[in-house]
C-alpha cells in the first residue's frame, strides 16, 4: 500500500458513530476510485494523483452505501460467531455435521482425524496433553484432514465428469482458494477448492461442471450458462444452496 492514512469523520456530518475509521490508500497505478468493506475496516483507495478533498467528497457520496454495507458485513460477522458456538465439537463434511470424538491412543506418535460412520474420531496420544486439558484438533489437523480427504473424492468426481462431457481439460489441481469454489485458466487447468469436500456431491458435480464448461466458453455470456445448463438443468437450486452456505464453508470451522 502506497501512504495510507486515516480519516475520523465524526457524528456531526451525519456519519455513523458505530464505523470504524476510514482508511484511505492512493496508489501511483490504480486508476478509479474504490470502496472496500471488511468486519472492522473500511478501506477507500485511489489514484495518487487525486487530491483528498476528491477522496472525501468521494466518501460523503457512498455514505449510505457504506453504512449499509458496514451493517450487513457486522449482522454477518455476527451470526457467523453465534453458528460456530451452536456447531462447536464437530466438522462438516458432504453437508452434514458430524462429531469429533475423542480417543487417546497411548504412543500414538502425531494425532490424527479419522473418519467413522457417523463420527470423526481425534485419536491423540494422552500423555502429551496438558492435565486436566480437553483434547481439540488445531486447525492445521483440521485443514490436513480435509485436504487429504479432497485429494481422493475430488479427483473421483472430476475423473466420472470429464469421462461423461466432451471437455478436454488439460490439468487439474485442488487448491486453497480463499474466495473461490474453483477455476478454469486460459490453458485449461480446471481447479477446485478442497473446501468442497464439505459440500454435498451435487455441488461438486455442480462446480466441476461448470469449469468444464468454460474450457468452451472462457466468459460467462449466455451461451455459457445455457451450456451449463445443458449439463446441470438444476442450476437455480444449486445456486439457493451455495448463497446460503458459503459463509459457513469459507469460515473453517
């Protein structure tokens, strides 16, 4: 970030005492002016050469814009909390919760998460637990868990479609993508986020196919989505689903 700096605006010009400060950033290569809104920040970037006074008026123009959004991201970032207390002991995994049960398992080199029927078992070795602590997998254990488990099921879901369309991918790769359910680059990687693992079969296959779909059409024009719809009609029931539990999948835990 090229000389940010902070803006205080107080209650008397109308702004919401409840916001953080503004930060503003001004970059020598950016050219428009933009807003960006996180849990507790909101950023405002902009060309160098544009004077703060343009930046400040910039900000006074998008004040409801930015209230509204601030308050959205806060309600979001709140019930998020309130879910990880109400699902805390357990993991999701193909759109169902399940418990992780703990086992001590005496000599047992690393701890390990495996999967049962209708449970994950934490198997840890006791004596390395401090007394009288509750043994929880950390999040690295978790992360591995999932990864691993995305290396095998991911792979079966994308090898069954990419027998079953006329799409000829050229490589594939799970990846930690951050906002992203996956990926179609320009020389035919197809990549998927090992965060599907915690998603039902039919969102996978959902995701997969339409990656495979841009390999024809690398846009998302009209003829891409008939095209996706060609090869999944359930398009708009996937989509309900996916706005309603991205938060949760992308929030780890």
């Amino acid at each position: 970030m090229d000389n940010p700096y902070i803006i205080n605006l107080d209650c008397a010009s109308g702004w919401d005492t409840d916001l953080p400060p503004v930060t503003v950033v001004q970059r020598k290569r950016q050219r428009t002016m933009r807003i960006r809104i996180k849990s507790q920040a909101i950023v405002v970037s902009g060309p160098s050469a544009v004077s703060r006074s343009r930046l400040l008026r910039f900000i006074r123009e998008k004040q409801d814009w930015i209230e509204k959004s601030f308050r959205r991201q806060r309600d979001r970032m709140e019930r998020l909390e309130l879910l990880k207390k109400q699902v805390n002991g357990t993991l999701l995994l193909r759109g169902v919760r399940k418990p992780i049960c703990d086992f001590p398992v005496p000599g047992l080199r690393k701890p390990r998460l495996v999967e049962h029927d209708h449970a994950i078992v934490y198997q840890f070795n006791p004596l390395s637990q401090p007394e009288h602590h509750t043994p929880v997998p950390d999040s690295d254990l978790v992360s591995s868990f999932y990864r691993n488990l995305a290396r095998r099921e991911l792979q079966k879901h994308y090898l069954r479609w990419t027998e079953q369309l006329p799409f000829r991918p050229s490589r594939f790769s799970i990846r930690n993508q951050r906002t992203k359910w996956g990926s179609c680059s320009s020389r035919g990687t197809i990549s998927l986020n090992w965060r599907l693992v915690k998603c039902p079969a039919f969102i996978i296959d959902y995701i997969i196919i339409h990656e495979l779909c841009h390999l024809r059409h690398f846009n998302h024009s009209r003829a891409f989505w008939s095209t996706v719809k060609y090869y999944y009609p359930g398009i708009k029931e996937t989509k309900t689903w996916i706005r309603e539990n991205t938060d949760e999948i992308f929030a780890d835990f």
